[in-house]
C-alpha cells in the first residue's frame, strides 16, 4: 500500500513515537524507506514533491524529515530553508538522502540547515544510528 501525501499509517505497536516526513519523487524508493522505517516503528507519511512536503510538515509536524534534493517544483534546498524559516519546524532534523553529493551539494546543505548528507543509497544501519541518536538526544532534552 503506497502512502501518498494525504495518508499516513502508523505502527500497529508504539515505538520510538517519531514522526518521519520522506520527501521523495521516486514512489518505489519512497515506498522501499517508508516501509523500512515502519519496521523501525516510526510513524511515516510520505510525499512526493517540494510544495506537497511544506504542506505536510505544517500538518504532521515531523521530527525528522528524509529528504531528496532533486525534487519537482521546490527544490530539497529549498524545502529545507522554509522548514528552517517555521518557528514549529525549526527544530526538525534534516537529512538529505540524494544523489548529489559533490562538495558544492554538501556545501549547500549545511548552508539550509541540512544535518546530514547522505548520498544514494544509503547504508541502512547508518540511517538507523543517526535516527537514534537525534531520538535519544530529543528525549534527554
């Protein structure tokens, strides 16, 4: 069942209790991480471009947003400065999963507010440890 950018589905079990916004335009790789972070018991809603993803940010207020760069419409860059620029989202963390990933594209991300660049694919394991260190860090504050 693919998760378009009007549904969300929680887990069946509660878990971390972290509300994950992927912004992805791909819908199989969009689809593949939420029901990776599903797994991970995370509660998930996906949206597939740069307007849809402010939407949904305003209304499901994430703690973490997954996001790819190359989007349609809004950029990942750009996403990421407005998330910035909201007074509710400006302590969301910011992950760019792209396939840019020269110095300039990191470089862009850092200037945004982006936390962590990851270029694709990525390791599993080490989206999973940064997700946990950001929800052990947001409990401890």
């Amino acid at each position: 069942m693919l998760r378009s950018d009007r549904e969300s589905r929680s887990p069946a079990e509660p878990g971390p209790g972290m509300r994950v916004l992927v912004i992805e335009d791909n819908c199989d790789a969009a689809e593949g991480l939420a029901t990776l972070l599903e797994l991970w018991q995370y509660e998930v809603r996906v949206v597939h471009d740069g307007l849809s993803a402010l939407a949904a940010a305003r209304e499901c207020r994430p703690e973490v947003v997954l996001l790819d760069i190359g989007l349609p419409g809004l950029d990942g860059y750009q996403v990421a400065a407005r998330l910035r620029g909201e007074l509710q989202l400006s302590h969301t963390l910011l992950v760019a999963m792209t396939g840019y990933g020269q110095e300039e594209d990191r470089r862009r991300s850092e200037e945004v507010g982006i936390a962590h660049h990851f270029v694709k694919p990525i390791e599993p394991g080490e989206l999973k440890s940064v997700l946990e260190k950001f929800r052990r860090a947001e409990r401890v504050a």
